[in-house]
C-alpha cells in the first residue's frame, strides 16, 4: 500500500522531491547504453537460436501432441506456432496432413447439434486470431490460405429475440448452414464468412470482406457485401 501510494506520488508530481524522481525516472526510462557490435551481434544471435529450439521443442514435444490427442483424426506434419489453438467445446475436429495452424486461432463448438464438425484437407494454413465457430459443419479444403484474424461461421450466433438472447438460448437449428471453402481459395485478412457461403476452388477474398453468399470458382470478390471484382484466368481456362 505503501509502495503504491509513493508511486502515485510520483506520477502525480506532487512536491518538487517527486517532481525530480519522476524526472530521473523518465531519463533512466529513456537510457541507452553503448551497444557495440562485436557483442550484442552474437549475443542477439544467441538468443535467436535459443527461442528457436525453445519453440522446436515445444512444437514437438508439447502443443503438437496435446493438439493430435484432441482431434478425432490428424495427418502427419502438423506444424503448430506460437502454442494450441483455443479449442472450446465437443467439436470434432479432422485435419489433413502437413496443415499449419497458428496457436492464437479458436475453434469452437455450439451445443445446437450433436458432433459438430471441422474438417481442413492437406497443407491448409490458417493464420493468428483466425477464429471458425462450428454449429454443424464447416468444411475447409487442401492447400487453402486463411489470414490473420478471419471469422468463419456456420451459425449467427445468438437469436434475433431479445429475451432468448439474454436468455443465453441458441439459435434455432435451421438457422444453421454448413459452410464449405474449397481447394485453393485463399480468404484474406480480417474476412468474414457467413453461414451456407460456399467459397469456390480458387477464388480469393480480399481483405476486410464480408462474404454474405456463395463464392464462384476462380472468382475475386471483395467490399461488404462482397463483390465480384474479377475472373481468374484459371475460370476461363487461360
């Protein structure tokens, strides 16, 4: 208490005595020493290499095995970074081989349906803060690029009743609608997937989009709602 009340002082400034605390503070604060090459190179390389093997270590011996002992099926070569993903409910969870999953992502489960389902094919990539909510089923193809901070969503969360909602009731079950990304789309930053989207083999979301319907095959779209901005020459063949 005592120690608090000092600091509160001194960030207040309230006698010349604090006033020259807080002045020394801030320029011990600010302080920066000599950091001659020869030293801090080896010594930043050095602790490079030694958050490397941490994270090897981890990845191996930690998170990878926890993560594969969750999932209902998981394919060799499953690289986790930076931990295991936030997983909240009975979801079950099906994963091709060689997929790279980023530990700040959630997936989570909805008690609407028994055995919701989360399904990513081969060397499929989902970036940090991704966060995929399962009431049924979201299907997710190989080689598909997901980015940093993405939503996807087969259910919209609560119901529109007031009442329900701060009843903490779900929402009705033919609210629900699977959602499927197929082969190679890539969805960038900060999209947003709502239920029944089917996106198609190849196409790209842009960033930031809202993706409100069904996605073509070989189609950019973005803006909220999203829009067709062009065909892929891989639509027409070229």
């Amino acid at each position: 208490m005592w120690l608090d009340d000092q600091i509160l002082k001194i960030k207040r400034r309230e006698t010349p005595f604090y006033e020259r605390v807080y002045r020394l503070a801030k320029q011990v604060e600010r302080l920066e020493p000599p950091a001659p090459k020869a030293v801090y190179r080896p010594l930043l390389r050095g602790w490079v290499a030694a958050n490397l093997a941490k994270d090897v270590a981890m990845r191996s011996l930690v998170w990878g095995p926890m993560f594969r002992a969750r999932c209902e099926s998981c394919g060799p070569n499953l690289l986790l970074h930076c931990g295991v993903p936030y997983l909240w409910g009975d979801l079950r969870i099906r994963i091709g081989e060689r997929c790279m999953l980023n530990g700040h992502s959630s997936f989570v489960a909805s008690k609407i349906f028994d055995a919701p389902t989360l399904t990513l094919g081969d060397r499929t990539n989902i970036g940090y803060g991704a966060v995929i909510s399962v009431a049924k089923s979201v299907t997710i193809g190989s080689r598909v690029r997901i980015a940093d901070g993405v939503f996807i969503s087969d259910n919209p969360g609560h119901p529109l009743d007031a009442e329900r909602r701060g009843r903490g009731d779900p929402v009705d079950p033919e609210q629900v609608k699977p959602v499927v990304i197929e082969d190679d789309a890539w969805l960038g930053s900060r999209v947003t997937v709502l239920p029944g989207v089917t996106i198609g083999r190849g196409a790209v979301i842009g960033t930031g989009s809202v993706v409100t319907k069904s996605v073509a095959p070989y189609t950019v779209v973005a803006g909220n709602p999203a829009r067709v901005i062009r065909v892929l020459p891989q639509a027409t063949g070229g």
